[in-house]
C-alpha cells in the first residue's frame, strides 16, 4: 500500500477508464494522458490499463509501505525517492517507509504515478477511474487527500531500474513547438454551419487556454467562432475530444470528465491519437488546430499504437538480457 | 449536403458516429431511434448504441477502416426501424418550483411572456416520457414538454448546478441526478434518487418510463 503524505491540486486515481456505461449516462473518466499511463504501466508489466495516479500540481509527497517498483511518466518532474533524485519516464524502485517527492513540472500538465500491480481500488462499473460526478471509482470517488492509504495489487515487476523514449519526444510533430500544442481534428456535424471565412479563423487561431480548463474540459479564448444563424441540436450523444462551439463563440474541448450528451453545435473532435497533447497542454498556453482526414487520423492511432509496441519489445528484451545474466 | 427528411450522420472522431433522424421530437419517432439502437448494438465493432432525442450515437470497439457500409446499414436500419413501444413504468417526482435552485424560474416565464403560475402548471401537466439517459450518470431527458415554455440554452454554461436541479433547455426538460455544469435553466428540484452505482442497474430509470412532476411546493 502506498500513503498520501501531500497533495496540491485534485490528483486521482485513474486507469484507461470506463468506456461501455454511457447508456447510463455515465462518462469514461480515464487518464488525461492515456499513452503515459500505458508507457508507466508497460515500464512496470503491469496491464495497461492498471490504475494509477493522476497528479495536476505539485508539490506531492507519498510514501511506500512495502518495497515495491514504480514510475512516473507524462509530463517532465523533477522527483526524489528516499533522498535520491529520479527522471520522469523512469522506473524505479521504492523500499518499504521511502518517501516519494514529486517537487516541479518543467512542461507537461499531468505526472503518472504507476506502481508494480497497479492501484487496487474496487473495479465499479467495469473500471478503477474516479468518476467525480457521480461520487464512485477511484477513492470513494474523490480526489486524493494527505491520508488516504491505496492498496496495490501483487506485483512481478523486477527490481532493475530502467528508462524509456518519452511520448512527447518519440511522437512529436513536425510543426509543434514549445509554446504552442498542435492537435489534429476531424471535423464534426456542424462544421458546415460556419462560413468560410469563420472556418479559417478557426484553423488560424492560436488559441489560448482558459483557467477554466479542467478534466471536464478545455475552454479556450480567443476571436468569436459563430454560426451563420445560432444552432440548438438536440441532445446527443458525445465523446471525449469533441469541440463545441457555444454561443459566445468560444470553443470548449470536451474531455474525460466531460457530460456524454450535449447540444452546443460541433466545429470539430480532436482525434485520440492527439487528445493525450490535450492533456499535457498547460493553463495559459496555446493550442491551434489541424484539419485532418478520418483514415489520416486512423494512420495517426497505428503510430501510436506502433510506439507502445515498441515500448513493449524493449521492456521486455532488457528484463531477458538480465535474467540471462 | 443531406436533404432535410433524410437522416444525417456525422463523425465524432475516430471513438464514435452519430446518426440524426429526420423528422419532429416526438415519441413515434423516439420509438424508431430505440429499434435502431437494440439492431446497431449487436453489430460487429460496436461497443454501445446510445439514444440522445431522435439521435443515436454508436461508440467503436475498434475504429471502421472504412464508414460506407456502417452508414448503410444506419440509414437501412433506420428505414427498416419499426417503433417499439416500452411499456415504462409511471413514477411520481414531487418538485418544488423556484427558489435558490429553481432561480431561472422567473426568467423563463418572462421570456416565454407567461406569469410565474404559468410556468409551473404548464410543465406540470403532461406526462412525459423518459427518451434517453445521458450527460452525467443517473440523469434523463424527457419527452411531452409543452413548447410555450421553450428557452434557449444558457450564451456560457455554468460551471456549477444543483443535483436534482429541474431545468429547460431548448424544447426538452430534465432532472439534473447530481450537482455539475450546466447550460439549461432550473426552474425548481426534486430529492430523488437517480442512480447508484451499487444497484444491479445503476440508473433508476430507462427509456420508455413515464414521469409525472407532483407540484410540491411553488416559491415565487
């Protein structure tokens, strides 16, 4: 079991989340960075969608009750355990009574904590992610406070330390840069209910992210995006990435915490293989769009998909090579 | 471009389609969109087929290579769609109009021109019909609203909604299960439980139960 000691901002318990319960109205809740919480668990053999913890702000401060293998992925920390500093994208290894520091986030919006055997909170409604609107998963389905003990569940992981290729390195865009996050769009319903020189203005904002973004969603500043005539849908069904455009004219992306149902009219959905870049994507930085096709955006998943593969095969090559020796 | 008495079907990304049905928000047609749901459930690579109002959405197990033999099926399904009538149960929702929650009262009754009375015995009166479940776990959108008491939604939504919240938006109505962001307009609340996620099913209500609002108590 691991113990809370410290927390800043709402950190969660989260796995890959709970995708087959939206005819209850309930959301998938997840990992804001799923391909770091895969990485995290792949470092560890764990399954990939073993939950681990979401952390937003630092500092955070936890420590280990048994000697156990951990990582941290996703955005770039400066850590400690037992005294000892540790890379992000790194494996570890804590003894029973260390203390883990997480201190600073140079970039990136969410750190992973992942543990040898993951979290082992109760499965409710097929998943360990904390659902903050309904009050379940997760801790009893809140954020974590300085106390709160989690369990984790039996671990192989060996014992070696071990680093791997971070995403936002491997998976970079050619286009991307330091102060501005890039993701990729396929356009959605009532992308046609804005004239051409709306959707241009669309495509050429950079556009700021509001203080009021969160895992519910991203809510972005920036020139008026509206309609020709004002647009009330009625209630459909939604997913994590899809961008709504109110009538203010100022786009939200929905993310995981998001309602499953809406009606505000849909300029566009970020693609899943770019919504982890959501994710990582700080208050107060900027995001722009890029149009792309639905079998370009397919190709984008396979490249993914071909990095945490990759990620796999090296994991497992470097355990052989030891155990060999 | 669709004609308008076709349905329209639209990609939410790689994770999901959505088909749109031509046609009124009315219950005969509701009863198509939940034939096309039980049909599409069954199809390969189809995690679930959710109702929205005259809408269904279809997540992906894993993402369609290609879409046209999908949307085929979708628009075959929905011509083929004979409605099923659910026979729902009849539940009894005691609401209290206006107040701290229900504060938008007052401002749909001047929008919709109508006194504060008005207002609540118009949305009192039908029986309504639980469409679809969506939004956020437990909560229902109905089907019966009266359209005199029509708003738009909120220009910005609110970061912050009472549960059990009653509100307006647009042409629909609902019970809002828990405390969230919203972008309708509560008019009164209700202490009713929705969903739990201990129960064997965790939402109270399915599509095809009837609500009736029990006016409670009307704070003007």
């Amino acid at each position: 079991m691991i113990e809370i000691l410290s927390v800043t901002g709402p950190a969660s318990v989260q796995d890959l989340g709970r995708f087959d319960q939206y005819r209850f109205g309930v959301g998938t809740s997840g990992a804001m960075d799923d391909v770091a919480l895969r990485a995290g668990n792949i470092l560890l053999g764990n399954d990939e969608n073993a939950a681990g913890i979401e952390i937003p702000m630092l500092p955070f401060k936890l420590s280990f009750g048994r000697d156990r293998a951990f990582a941290l992925t996703g955005a770039g920390v400066e850590a400690e355990i037992a005294g000892r500093s540790i890379p992000p994208w790194w494996r570890s290894y804590a003894r029973a009574g260390d203390v883990l520091t997480i201190k600073a986030m140079s970039h990136g919006a969410r750190c992973y904590l992942t543990v040898g055997g993951g979290i082992d909170v109760p499965i409710v409604l097929g998943s360990r992610s904390t659902q903050f609107r309904g009050e379940f998963g997760g801790l009893h389905g809140r954020p974590l406070q300085p106390g709160d003990i989690l369990p984790c569940a039996a671990s192989t992981a060996t014992i070696g330390e071990l680093g791997i290729e971070p995403a936002d390195l491997t998976l970079a865009r050619a286009n991307a840069s330091t102060d501005e996050t890039i993701v990729r769009v396929v356009i959605a319903g009532e992308y046609d209910g804005f004239d051409g020189p709306t959707q241009a203005l669309f495509w050429r904002s950079s556009w700021k992210i509001t203080p009021q973004s969160n895992r519910y969603g991203y809510r972005l500043q920036g020139p008026a995006v509206k309609p020709r005539v004002p647009i009330e849908k009625r209630s459909h069904g939604i997913v994590p990435g899809v961008i709504q455009i109110p009538p203010n004219g100022q786009p939200i992306i929905q993310m995981r915490d998001a309602q499953t149902s809406g009606g505000y009219p849909k300029i566009a959905t970020v693609i899943r293989a770019d919504l982890w870049r959501v994710g990582q994507a700080r208050l107060g930085g900027k995001l722009r769009f890029e149009q792309t096709a639905y079998t370009d955006a397919l190709a984008a998943e396979a490249e993914m998909s071909a990095y945490l593969d990759r990620l796999r095969t090296n994991v497992r090559l470097v355990e052989e090579i030891r155990a060999c020796r | 471009m669709t004609t308008p008495d076709r349905p329209r079907i639209s990609l939410l990304g790689t994770s999901a389609l959505l088909f749109e049905a031509p046609g009124a928000f009315d219950l005969p047609h509701q009863r198509r969109i939940w034939s096309l749901a039980a049909t599409a459930s069954a199809w390969p690579g189809i995690r679930e087929a959710i109702p929205g109002i005259t809408n269904l959405m279809l997540t992906f197990e894993t993402p369609p290579r290609e879409l046209k033999t999908l949307i085929t099926a979708l628009n075959d399904g929905w011509d083929e769609a004979e409605g099923i009538a659910i026979g729902g149960r009849e539940i009894k929702l005691p609401v209290t109009y206006g107040g701290e929650i229900g504060s938008s009262l007052k401002s749909v009754a001047d929008h919709c021109g109508l006194s504060v009375d008005d207002v609540v015995s118009i949305h009192a009166a039908p029986l309504y019909t639980v469409f679809a479940l969506g939004s956020h776990p437990g909560y229902c959108y109905l089907g019966g609203m009266d359209p005199r008491i029509t708003m738009p939604r909120r220009q910005t939504p609110l970061q912050r909604s009472a549960g059990g919240s009653v509100s307006i938006g647009g042409s629909q109505t609902g019970v809002s299960a828990s405390p969230g962001p919203s972008g309708w307009h509560a008019i009164g609340h209700t202490d009713w439980t929705f969903f739990d996620p201990s129960w064997p099913t965790p939402a109270a209500l399915v599509p095809g139960d009837i609500i009736r609002f029990e006016i409670e108590r009307v704070i003007r």
